[in-house]
C-alpha cells in the first residue's frame, strides 16, 4: 500500500511538471520572413482593427501603427516587456518544500534488529514581513517600466517614420516643382537665343540663363535622389522590404496642417505623459518596492522541518524549527536598496529637466517656423499674382513673352522657397511632438 501511495504522488509531482518546446532559429527562415511582410499581414490587420485603423489612407500615423508592429526595436521592446512581466509569476510563488533522506548503517548492532538507520525530513519555509508581497510589487513595477518602454520605442518609431515620410513628401514635391522650372529655363533660352541672334540682348543674359537652367537641373537630381533613397528610408523605418512600401499608395495630405499649439498643455503632456517618463517613474516604484523588501528582510523567515527517525527498531517523530539571526540587521542591503532608490529618483528628475529644455527649444522653433512659412506663403501668393498680371499684359501687347517666362521663373522660384519652409515648419512639428510624445 505504502508503494502504491508513493508511485500515486510521484506520478501526481511529474505530471505538474511543465514540458520543454524547441523553438529552432534559422537566419535563412527568418531573412526569408522579412522578404515576406506585406501590409495585406493578417496580424497586421488585427492589429491595425484593435487600434481602431483597419481602414483609411496609408498617412502618417497609421503607418507609425504598422511601424508599432513590424519594426525590431519595438519587437525587442515588447519581448523585454514579456519576459519582465512573466517574471511576476515567479515573484508570486512560494518556496518549494524541500525533502532529505539519510540512510546510515551501522557495522555493530544488537540481537537481530536491522543495522540501517532511515530519517526523513521535510522543512517548509514560512516567509515572515510580508516579503513575498514586496517582492511581487518589485517584479509589478518593474513590468509596469517595461511596457511604458514599448510605448517609448513606439513612438520612437513613429518619429523615424514621420521624419522619413516628410523627406519623400518634400523630394517628390521639390521634384515636381523643378522640372517646371526647368521648362521654364528653357523656354527663357530659346526666347533669349532669338533676341541675341536679333541682337535685342547681349551674350551675358544668355549666359546667365543657362547658368540658371544648370542649377535648376542638379537642383533636380537631387531631388531625385533624395525621392529614391526617401522610399528606402521609409521602409527601413516601417520595417518592410521597399516591395511591400511601393505596393500601396501613401497619402501626404497630414503635412499641409500646422496647428497652433498650447505652450501649457505641451508642457502638461510633456512633463506628466511622455512614455520614457513613466517608465523612469514605475522604475522608482520597483526601487521603492526593493527597498522595502529589504527592510522585511531584517525579519527572518521561519523553517519548519517534520520528520521521521527509524532507529533499531523505533519509530521517532520529529519537529525541527530554524531561522536565520539577524545579526548584522541587513544593513548593507538596506543602504544599497536606498542608494538604488536615490539614483531611480535623481533619473527621474534629470528627465524632466531635460524635457523642460527640449519642449522650450522645441516650441520656440515650431513657432518661428511657422511664421517663416506663413510669409513664405504670401510671397509665393503675390509671385503668382505678378505672373498673372505680367500674363494679361502679354496678352495685350504691352510685354513681351520673355518677361512672362521671367516672371513665371520667379513664381516658380518663391513657391520651392513655400515648400522649403513648410518643410522646416513641419520638421520643427515633429520635434515638438517627440518633445510631448504627443500627435498635435
């Protein structure tokens, strides 16, 4: 009966046992993987659904929300957060029983009675201040930190993503822009090429017409340039092989917007909301939950140890009771647990002050460069409103179609300084958001 019991619960502790996965990594399956990802992912679009964007235009934010998805250093971020989070289960736990057995023979004994000596013991620990419940708010705060973290990196990639799209939005626009004024270049040759073999205008003017349409064209393929590396960027900031960006249509429409913005709930945001700050605030938490475990720690826990004595031929029950003496009050961990404590505070604080700085600097220069792109906008506005003018006065004879190409070349000159500036503005807006981890 008594192996029957025995077989019963050591069946009953291994079936409790959990059982080991494998989980192969190969670089060749997962660089195949990447070559694969596509914005048609299934588990994009739960993703996507779970955020409220299944629908809508490829714009800035929803794929900030693919980037949240795909990209590796919120991948890295999240596993951290996983594993910080699974480490509570193991704060919860309670310490496992442990069981000796300790056989002994003996060479002399008396009449027939056996020579060998069986002892079993089982000693429980029995954890005293409260420590388990310490511990479990050390390894909360801890998981806390982590998944600010994945919010951090996420926006983090949603910055990169931004500060990318706005590069290709600005290649593409200045593209566009160029080569009507290339057109316009030449059209101003030909007229010129006319009136000098005329001998209306001198060499100079020729010259200085094709100098002009020379600047134009390496302006041009700079801009074509930074279209071609731009689409690349992108997609190293979404997270996607360049085949996946080019296969859906990207909307730009969030960069002609440059809202005003409150300097005070900026700063409410900033110093009470951005992500990186909570974290370094949950890390204050698990420095404060660490401390005061330390300090349960002066208590010692208690172990009790039952056991079982057979010894030529008697039968003895036994209790044993141990704990550790507290002897040196578990000072040195205690003054660590402070001093770790003070560090998470003095981060924390630093933070902030940087924030401060970064939100001042970053205002000042939103404001300013809206300005800079508003009167650029009026300038652009009556560069056109000449062309108009210069236009009717062609039509009627008053000019001639060289000073409308002029004038033409000039609107077209004040609009890439438009573009230029709005650009600079929206660039200044997504340092103000990075500063307030914020949409505007």
């Amino acid at each position: 009966m008594k192996r029957v019991l025995f077989l019963v619960s050591l069946s009953a502790v291994l079936a409790s046992c959990a059982r080991y996965q494998a989980r192969p990594l190969s670089a060749e399956a997962s660089s195949a993987a990447f070559a694969g990802r596509s914005f048609n992912d299934p588990g994009l679009h739960q993703f996507l659904m779970e955020q409220k964007a299944a629908q809508g235009p490829w714009e800035v934010n929803r794929l900030a929300l693919a980037a949240a998805y795909f990209h590796p250093d919120v991948t890295v971020a999240r596993a951290e957060a996983d594993e910080l989070t699974a480490a509570i289960k193991t704060a919860k736990q309670r310490p496992n029983p442990v069981f000796t057995f300790g056989p002994q023979y003996a060479s002399f004994h008396r009449n027939n009675l056996t020579p060998w000596f069986l002892a079993g013991n089982v000693f429980y620990q029995i954890e005293t201040a409260g420590k388990r419940t310490r511990r479990t708010e050390q390894a909360m705060a801890a998981a806390e930190a982590a998944k600010w973290r994945v919010s951090s990196r996420a926006w983090a990639a949603r910055s990169r993503v931004r500060m990318a799209m706005l590069e290709l939005h600005s290649a593409r626009e200045n593209i566009r822009l160029l080569e009507t004024e290339q057109r316009l270049h030449d059209e101003a040759i030909k007229k010129l090429t006319a009136q000098m073999e005329a001998g209306d205008v001198s060499p100079f003017e020729l010259t200085q017409a094709r100098l002009a349409l020379n600047r134009t064209r390496l302006s041009l393929q700079d801009a074509q340039r930074l279209a071609a590396t731009g689409e690349a960027k992108l997609a190293a900031a979404v997270g996607v092989p360049l085949s996946a960006l080019k296969s859906i249509s990207l909307d730009f429409s969030s960069f002609t917007r440059l809202p005003a913005q409150s300097t005070s709930s900026s700063r409410r945001l900033a110093l009470t909301q951005r992500a990186d700050l909570m974290a370094l605030l949950a890390d204050y938490a698990a420095a404060e939950s660490s401390l005061r475990l330390e300090y349960a720690r002066q208590y010692p826990d208690v172990r009790l140890g039952p056991g079982f004595d057979y010894n030529q031929g008697q039968n003895r029950w036994q209790l044993g009771v141990s704990l550790e003496l507290p002897v040196n009050g578990n000072r040195g961990p205690i003054a660590q647990a402070e001093a770790k404590r003070k560090s998470a505070e003095a981060r924390f604080l630093a933070q902030q002050d940087t924030i401060q700085g970064e939100l001042n600097i970053a205002l000042a220069a939103y404001e300013a460069s809206r300005k800079k792109a508003a009167t650029a906008a009026t300038l652009s506005q009556e560069a056109g409103a000449a062309a108009g003018t210069t236009k009717r006065m062609v039509e009627a004879g008053e000019l001639s179609p060289l000073e409308l190409t002029r004038r033409q070349i000039e609107a077209s000159t004040a609009n890439l300084a438009r573009i230029t500036a709005e650009i600079e503005a929206q660039t200044a807006a997504g340092a103000l958001e990075d500063a307030m981890q914020a949409r505007l």
